[in-house]
C-alpha cells in the first residue's frame, strides 16, 4: 500500500501497523478527531483579511477537485496588485474537505518554495471561502503529470525531461525545505509528488496543492515523527525521478551517489530510520556546495 485517502472519518487514532508499512508514501486524514487539535493550531495563524469586492475577476488559470483559480486584480489604494483568487467549492473530494486545504494554506507560512498567501476572501456574494494568493509567474511550468494507469503511483514525466546538477539540486532543496517548514509548523502535505510542484528549467521550485494536506498532532511526538517518516518515502520517490532526469558526468559521481544514499535512506522499509526533513535539507545543501564547488 502506497496511497491512503480516510479524510472526514472518526478515526480518534491511528494503527501502529499503519505507520510501519514499508511502502506508504502518501496519507491524508485531515477531518477526523485525532487530527482536530493540529488544525487547530495551524488555523491560530492570522490571515488578512481581503474584501471581495476589491477583486476584479479573470481568466481561468485552472479547476480541481476542491476550487477554482482566476487570475484577478488586487485593488489595494491606488494600486491593481495581479493575484490568483482560489474559490472553494465546498464539497467533499477524494482527498478530504477544502476547509482542511485552506487551514492549511493558512498556517503553511511564508516560504521561497510555497506559493504566497495574501489573505483570506470576506464578503463573497454567494459566501464562498476563497484565498488570495501570489500570481505564479509563466516561466513556471509543471515538473511532471499525474500518474497515468499504465505508471500507477508514478508521475509521468516528458520525454527528454533534463536538469543540470545545479537545477536538480535546487529544485530538491527548494521543496524538500519548504516540507520541512510545513512539518515544523504541523503540516503533513500527504501529496508530496512531481505533479504538484511548479518549477523553472533552472530549478526554482514552488510546491502547490494542499488538497491532501493533513494536521500533525501537537501532543504526541511519538505519532508526529512516525508521519513526517512517511512523507520521507515519498520525497525518495520524488529524488529517484530526478535522479533519472540527471546526467552523469564523471566529476559528477561523487555527488550523484551521495544523492543516491539519501534516496535509498528516505525510502528503507524500516520507517524508523528514516531521516527526518531537517536532515534531508542538511545534506541536500552539502551536496548542492559540492556541485558549486565543481562548477
């Protein structure tokens, strides 16, 4: 088992068998009892608030399971700031309610590899729950699509897809630091995949979507670390990808096995010896000195 989606249930706990399975890489339980006092925590966060009619709407930037994005104009004095407008639809998805998602836009904070947060929408004509939030520029295009029924739980990548040894070291500094910022705030993304992070072809990297975004418990460490471990397992497969979209020059082995280990680390079957997201962006950045160092 690799996926679990039980959002929106009764679950006051989870097994200890759960958190062992050596494969489980994504996990979304936001909406039950056990993971209340996380999203609690992570809505203390204050979000300005943003009056509706201050937006003037535009084109449609995209459409999920849980909302829509326009593009729109911010009209803050005598300035029309360009934004994005997420309006939720409200329904239960798949992957849990778009109140969880947006409590955890809320509390994600700022960060280079997340998507800025503005504030939160007031005074909608139809009451609609919404987020104001930073106007990814177009040199942003998707790392990977979503997982296709012949790749199953793997993103699909373009033919000759490429990075650079310094690309390819940004990109994984850039989104496994921002999952880190998002576990030390008490935030499991649970859809930590290719097909949810923006990049640039020199690395710059922005991890979206928090459809799938759960609440770590702020009173058990034990079950805290234990979720932060699987969500290790899915960055590993996230490395293994960009590892084959690396190239291999020979001054570059020294690095490429390094990255290697790191990967091989993340995903071991014992889920207790998982590194922990701090220490993934510790020798990430080790290797990224390396490459620098390379040139």
């Amino acid at each position: 088992l690799e996926l679990l989606r039980i959002p929106a249930n009764r679950f006051t706990s989870l097994p200890g068998w759960l958190l062992a399975l050596p494969r489980l890489a994504w996990l979304a339980f936001a909406g039950n009892p056990l993971a209340d006092a996380g999203e609690a925590a992570a809505q203390a966060d204050t979000l300005a608030r943003i009056d509706w009619a201050s937006l003037q709407s535009g084109a449609l930037l995209g459409e999920g399971a849980s909302g829509v994005i326009r593009e729109a104009l911010w009209q803050r004095g005598d300035t029309a700031l360009p934004v994005a407008v997420k309006l939720f639809k409200g329904a239960l998805t798949s992957d849990g309610l778009p109140q969880h998602e947006m409590a955890a836009c809320m509390g994600a904070g700022a960060h280079p590899a997340l998507i800025a947060v503005h504030g939160r929408i007031t005074g909608h004509p139809a009451g609609s729950d919404g987020l104001v939030m930073a106007l990814v520029a177009p040199r942003f295009g998707n790392l990977a699509a979503p997982p296709s029924l012949d790749s199953c739980t793997r993103d699909v990548y373009e033919a000759g897809a490429h990075f650079t040894p310094n690309a390819l070291l940004r990109l994984a500094l850039g989104v496994a630091s921002a999952t880190s910022q998002l576990h030390a705030r008490g935030i499991l993304h649970g859809d930590l995949y290719a097909h949810n992070v923006l990049c640039t072809q020199d690395g710059q990297a922005l991890l979206g979507d928090f459809g799938a975004a759960s609440f770590l418990p702020p009173d058990n460490a034990p079950l805290a670390l234990a979720l932060q471990r699987i969500e290790a397992r899915a960055f590993a497969c996230l490395l293994e990808e960009l590892l084959a979209c690396g190239p291999a020059p020979a001054q570059w082995q020294a690095v490429r096995d390094a990255l290697a280990t790191l990967q091989a680390d993340c995903a071991q079957p014992d889920t207790t010896r998982r590194p922990l997201f701090a220490g993934i962006v510790q020798r990430l950045s080790q290797c990224g000195q390396a490459v620098a160092a390379i040139g």
